[in-house]
C-alpha cells in the first residue's frame, strides 16, 4: 500500500503527462507534428 506522501508524488508526475487533447478542440502546440497523429485538411 502507497502512504499519503506516496500518492501526493505520484498524482504530481501524472499531473505532468499530456498528450496534447484540449476539450475545447483545440490542438495543443507541437501535437500535429506527433507521430499518428493526421491533421484534417478542409477542402474547398
């Protein structure tokens, strides 16, 4: 079992971690040059 200070530790790291998503839609910088990562194009 993690103790208090533990846990505190690793919600800290896992604050750290990000793969770019925005809930706004939005695209956070440098994730469309990610790899998979496929940027839509609109055509006209």
């Amino acid at each position: 079992m993690f103790n208090d200070e533990e846990i505190k530790d690793v919600v800290a790291f896992l604050k750290t971690l990000t793969d770019g998503y925005k809930p706004d839609g939005a695209v956070a910088a440098g994730a469309a040059s990610a790899p998979g990562v496929v940027k839509a194009v609109a055509s006209n």
